[in-house]
C-alpha cells in the first residue's frame, strides 16, 4: 500500500505547514500562482477538512 505522504507548499522561503503557517508566512502572489496551477487544491485536500472551501475554488474556476 503506498505512504500517504505530507504535501507542503513553500511561500517567502518558509514551508507551510498549516493554515496557521499560510497567515502568517502567505505570499499572495505567490499563493494566486498555487490556486491557478490547481496546488492550492491540492495541498487543501491534504487536510480532509476543507471540502467546502474546495468546492468554493472550483466554482470560481468555472466562473472565469
């Protein structure tokens, strides 16, 4: 069975972590480039709570 592994995006040479981490260390530009190539979503996902809110990013993504 494969590992489920961590996935971590990396904004102002930090790694964030949490959502706690994206407040406090978030490049917005830098997250608008995560949100166009999907790994916002991605990274999301990886907390299995925020189902709601990944709903909400692929509505915007059909209204463009």
């Amino acid at each position: 069975m494969p590992r489920n592994r961590k996935f971590y995006m990396h904004h102002n040479k930090h790694i964030i972590r949490s959502i706690d981490d994206l407040t406090v260390y978030c490049d917005i530009r830098q997250l608008l480039l995560d949100y166009r190539s999907g790994k916002l979503q991605r990274w999301l996902k990886a907390f299995k709570c925020f189902d709601e809110e990944i709903i909400k990013i692929n509505n915007l993504n059909e209204k463009e």
